[in-house]
C-alpha cells in the first residue's frame, strides 16, 4: 500500500513544478509591468508621491537671491524726505584667534590693537571704555561678541569713523532701516517703521496706515548651479524685479514745524507739563501744517518712545473746558438765542439744586452775553444752553461734527462721548464740562467759524504716488464735511474772539501779535479724577488751552494748543504759559503769507553735482537761490537740497567739494541751514536758542574734520 502512494506522489511532482513556474512568471510579468508603469508614469508627470519632481530638481540646483524693494519715501509738503529707506549696521567684535583672512592674516581683534578699540568704539558709540576692555579680555572661548544696543544701527558716517582706525576683527552687518534726518518732527503722526525678520514694517502713525503701500514687494533672482553651488556655464539668470513702495506726500511744512518742536522743547523744559499738543491748520482747507505733542520720541534714536506710544491728538478724548464756548456761542447766534443787547447776573447760577459758578466765583456783576464771552464766563455760556434748549443744544453739537471721528485717516481715531441725561449735565456742556472730544474733532468744528460756516475736515496726506510709473494711486483734497452755522454767525463769533484779545478784561490779552489782528478763546478745564467722582484740585491740576485764528477778518491759520497739569507756572500765568508758544509760531506763519502775498516766487533746484564751484554758484544764483561752497576742491559733489526740488527764491543751498573742507561764516543763517550743514559735513552740532545764527564755536575758515564740534548760537 505504500508503494502505491509513492507512485501517486511521484507522478504528481512534476505537476507543482509546472503550478509554481507558471505563478512565478506572471509575478515577474505583473512586476514588471508596473515598474515600466511608473517609470512612464513619473517620465510624463514629472511626479512622484504627490511632489514635482522638476521643481525638486531646480530648488536643488539653483540658487535664488531676494531682491529687496526700497520702502516707500515720506515727504513734506516741499517734497523733502521726512521718512526714508537706508542701511544701518550691527557691529560684532571677533576675538577667536583662529579667524583668518584669504591671505592668512590675523581677521581677529588683537591684544596690541584692544586699548585702541576700547578708545575709538566708546567715542563714536557712547560706550564706556573700561567696559568694552572688559568686553575683549573676557576669556570665555567666544568666537565673537556683540556690543548690545549701542552695537546697532550705526550709521554709515560712523561705520566709516570706526573703519578709518584700521582695527582688525571688528566687523559690521548691514541691514535695512528707516531714516529720520529731522528726529523729533511730528513723531507720532509720521510714525515709525521697524526692522522684522529683515523686513521693515510700520508699527505707528503714517508707517502703520500705509503699511500696504509703502512696503513695496520684494523680488527674486535665481541662478542655475551645480552640486557644488558653481553657477553653470551658459545658464541664464531669472529675475523678477522688486516693486518699489509708494511715496507718502503729507502737508507738514519743515521749517514751521521743526520751529514749533523747538517751541515745544522749551515750553516742557520750562513747565514741565504732564503732557501737550499743539496743531497749526489751514483754516480754508483743513490742511495740517505743523502737529506735535509731548511726551514725544525720536524715531531715529528711540530715545522717549517707552514714555508714550498713543498718538494724543486722536487718540486721546479730554474735556476741552472753556475753548467749547466757542461752539455754544456759534450755536447760540445761529438758533436765534442771542439777544447782544440783553444782559445777565454772573458769578453763579442754580439748575435743579446744583450750582454753577464763575471762574473767579464771584462773576462781575450783570454783563451782556459778550461780555460773558469775553471774560469767559461759565454762567453766561450755561444760560445760553438754557435758553436753546437741550434738543437744540445737542443737535448742535452734533453738527459740529462731535462725538464720532473725523476721519482723518491715521488709525485708532477716538470717537468722543457726553453726559448729557439731566438738566445740569446738559448745561455744563456748554463751557465744556461733561463732554470729551479729540484735538482734531475741535479743529475740526473750529473751522466752520474760522471759514464763514463751512466746516473742513483736517488731513495730514495730500497724495501717494507709485514711484515705478508715477501715477498717483490715492489723493487728498479739501473736504468740506458740514455747514453748521451761516456765514454772519461766524463773523459775529470772530470779533468776540478778536475781542477777548483786545479788551482789558479779556482773558486772551497775552495773545496780542505785533502788526496782525488775531482773535482767541482761552481754556482752563478741570480734570476729572481717575475714579470717575469729581475732579482734582490744585492751582495746576488742570488742563490749560487757546484756541486762535489769524488774520481775524479771514482766517488763513487755526492754532491750537493745550497743556496738561504743568509743575509750575509763568509770570503770566497760563496764558504766558501757552503764549511762549502761540504768539512766535502765530507771528512767523504770518510773516512767511505776507511774504508769499508779495509774490515770493518759488524756483526749482538745478543739478550742480560734478560742477566747478564757480559753475554750480553761477547756476543757483540764476535760479535765485543763494549758493553756500563748502571746502576748497574744484568740483561740487554734494548739494543740500535735491536736483528738481521747489523751493523759495533766496533760500540757501549748500554745496560740498570734494578738497579740504572748511567752516563757512554762518551767521544769519536758519536752524534748518545749520543742520544741513552738520548733516553734508559729518560734524557734530550743538544748536542753541531759536532763530538765526548769531555765534558759531568753529571760527570761519578753519578746516573741518570728523571730530568737529560746532556749537551755534541763534537768536
């Protein structure tokens, strides 16, 4: 019986040889089959597990360089450049003694050359100079070290200071920055750019708003290249060019702007207020010529940025006291509330139990509604609101365009609000108690008298334009939001506010301006405390302001200013206080419009760049601009103001040459020339005092270098 199995077995054998080679050669087959599969597969699609294989190749083998757009330029209103693109530097000290150059030179900061260093980094970077000695010696096997902040953002004049002493290991690394050439102008309404991750990005003012336009986009550059990152010959470069930003035009002028920093500069010194703002506007079109505030910060330095971030001028709501009797006024006239001939007793007055005084507590007896204005009287301003009643009133206030932002178009811009439920909060809006604004929302309503009713809505950009094509891609024109009041109410208002500078009781006779006829309302608001009950006392506890308009008769200025809490007081009280701002900004802008009314042309800049000096002064002179040579070379490589600029005939010019350059006799000469001046030269400066040169430390003639300290006088 087993026999007969083996035989059955035998037999089958060769069969499940035939089963298995069979199988077998069609695995291979199907196999095969799918690899040919896949191979075409990824031949024709170029794809392999969901990545472009093609695209893989090219990132492997190419080399891509960002292009970096040039931000966006921010200019004044005589296109001068207020914010703009340049390169800063980083400085790093290499102390490894295993840093080489090509040549095989020491590459790192040697013991001979460290009191050298020490000596030449803490002059042009402020640094202590037993510090950075401690800095060097320090023997922790660093490769290198960083010198902090004041290792950062040197500048280029400095970079060449540093490099100039020939020390081996100090090193610099460029990176893309913003440029201030004015430092404190206008800070948080220009705003500030910072570099991100290599990227420039607006963190404030105008840099933030118009972030979208001014960034610009960056381009690319790639190259063909082999394993070992040669470029391969005959390929050809791909390029996608960076779109510059657009340039920002504002309205800001420079040379009253700067002037009302300095005017500010010495009223904080002075009076030591706990915050102010000033903001000079053309009245007819609400455009704004000079805007500052204080806590203030200098964009190129950051010096003060940490003391206030806000923009106060928008984003701050106060109540703006007494300068509202403007506004209760206005309204008053224009519902027919008026009555000039009908008088009224002052001192106090009581509405449902409560009492509102005057001022001086005790009033002046029974004076007409004018004479209330005049003196500022709250009774006479509370009975005004009386007699139009709260609806009136409030439509009123509402007209002037209170109580919602005014679109200015700078971001975070407050809206206001009011108390305005029972009887006396109702009349203690009308001399600005119980009601909170903005600056610009009283600039604003302001304008609707300074401009015989027509109210204008203020702005700070004029236009944006695409520098890659010139067109202008955003404009800004004057704006007439409302017209709260007829033309007669406005005039009747003006020579009341005329009045309170005129009159010997008027609370604005420190306002009077030599040769021009300016009208006023002054301010001195309580400021409410912190925990909503009541306000604070104390002689300087309060929030002192004017509000001005010149010339009366038709307003071209609107000036606004206030101060908050000062430490201590002038002679003449508040009213000195803001007047050691108000009469010589007031005074200087009125001067420049006579100028201008007498046909005070304006020129444009030639390009004397590469020209003898001869030339270059030949050539300004016939432009009517008053040429100013710097050094004793024989061809002209700079010049203060950009080829094709507008500018006033008879205003100066610097020019630089490339020999020795030497002081000139600047006496006469403006802030802005003497800082342009430091700027073309590299010397360091020191101003003292306000308006024109009357001493400079550095005798004319004596040649200039780096280390140059020119101290000037201005009276």
């Amino acid at each position: 019986m087993s026999t007969k199995k083996r035989q059955i077995n035998v037999k089958q054998d060769p069969q499940n040889r035939s089963y298995f080679g069979r199988a077998l050669f069609f695995i291979v087959i199907i196999v095969f089959l799918t690899f040919i599969g896949r191979f075409f597969y990824v031949g024709l699609t170029h794809t392999a597990h969901g990545k472009n294989l093609t695209k893989l190749a090219q990132a492997m083998y190419a080399e891509q360089t960002e292009i970096k757009a040039k931000r966006g330029t921010i200019y004044d209103a005589q296109n001068q450049p207020i914010a703009e693109d340049t390169t800063t530097y980083s400085i790093y000290i290499v102390l490894s003694k295993s840093a080489k150059t090509l040549e095989g030179k020491p590459d790192y900061l040697q013991d001979s050359q460290k009191t050298k260093a020490a000596k030449v980094l803490s002059q042009n970077l402020g640094m202590n100079y037993d510090d950075l000695l401690k800095l060097f010696d320090a023997d922790d096997g660093l490769y290198q070290v960083e010198l902090g902040s004041k290792g950062k953002h040197i500048s280029m004049e400095t970079k060449k200071k540093i490099e100039a002493a020939k020390i081996s290991g100090i090193k610099f690394t460029p990176a893309q920055a913003r440029l201030y050439p004015n430092g404190v102008f206008a800070s948080h309404l220009v705003g500030l750019a910072e570099n991100e991750q290599s990227h420039l990005v607006g963190v404030m003012g105008l840099e933030k708003v118009f972030e979208k336009q001014l960034k610009g986009v960056n381009g690319v550059n790639k190259l063909a290249i082999d394993s070992r990152g040669t470029t391969l010959p005959n390929s050809k470069s791909q390029s996608k060019p960076a779109k510059d930003g657009d340039n920002v035009y504002t309205t800001l002028d420079t040379r009253t702007q700067t002037y009302l920093e300095t005017l500010m500069n010495k009223a904080q010194e002075t009076y030591k207020p706990k915050s102010m703002t000033a903001v000079l506007m053309n009245a007819k079109t609400g455009e704004i010529i000079a805007a500052s505030q204080r806590p203030t910060f200098n964009p190129q330095t950051g010096e003060g940025l940490n003391d206030m971030w806000r923009n106060i001028l928008l984003e701050d709501t106060y109540e703006p006291g007494s300068i509202m009797k403007i506004l209760t006024m206005a309204a008053a006239i224009n519902s027919g509330n008026y009555n000039a001939n009908a008088t009224s007793k002052s001192g106090s007055y009581q509405i449902d139990g409560q009492r509102i005084n005057d001022w001086n507590t005790t009033g002046w007896g029974d004076i007409t509604y004018r004479e209330g204005f005049i003196r500022s009287s709250n009774v006479g301003m509370a009975k005004l609101e009386q007699a139009m009643g709260e609806k009136t009133w409030l439509n009123y206030i509402k007209k002037f365009g209170l109580l919602k932002s005014t679109n200015a178009g700078l971001g975070n811009e407050a809206a206001g609000s009011i108390e305005y439920k029972y009887p006396i909060e109702q009349a203690i809006t009308a001399f600005g108690q119980g009601v909170n604004v903005t600056v610009f929302q009283m600039l604003q309503a302001m304008s609707a008298v300074a401009n015989n009713g027509k109210m204008v809505k203020p702005y700070l950009v004029s236009k944006v334009v695409d520098p890659n094509n010139g067109k202008t891609v955003f404009s800004q024109s004057p704006t007439v939001v409302g017209k709260p009041i007829r033309s007669s109410t406005a005039k009747e208002v003006r020579e009341m506010m005329q009045d309170v500078v005129t009159d010997k009781d008027g609370t604005g006779t420190a306002y009077k301006i030599d040769g021009y006829d300016v009208g006023v309302k002054t301010g001195t608001a309580q400021i409410a405390n912190e925990n909503g009950t009541g306000y604070l006392s104390g002689e300087t506890n309060y929030l002192f302001s004017v509000a001005g308009m010149a010339p009366i008769n038709d307003p071209k200025y609107i000036l606004y200013i206030t101060m908050k809490q000062p430490k201590t007081f002038a002679d003449q009280g508040e009213m000195g206080m803001l007047a050691s701002i108000f009469d010589p900004l007031m005074k200087r802008v009125l001067d420049e419009a006579n100028d201008s009314n007498d046909e005070k042309a304006q020129t444009s800049v030639p390009d004397v760049k590469g020209m003898s000096p001869k030339e270059a002064s030949e050539e300004m002179t016939q432009s009517d601009l008053v040429p100013a040579v710097i050094g004793e070379g024989k061809k002209v490589v700079k010049q203060s103001q950009t080829a094709g600029t507008s500018m006033l005939t008879g205003e100066r010019v610097i020019l630089v040459t490339n020999g020795t350059l030497t002081m000139p006799d600047i006496t006469g000469w403006s802030r802005l020339d003497v800082m342009k001046l430091s700027e073309l030269t590299g010397i360091d400066l020191d101003v003292q005092g306000n308006g024109y040169v009357t001493k400079q430390s550095v005798a004319p003639g004596e040649k200039l270098s780096k280390q140059t300290k020119l101290t000037v006088e201005l009276k």
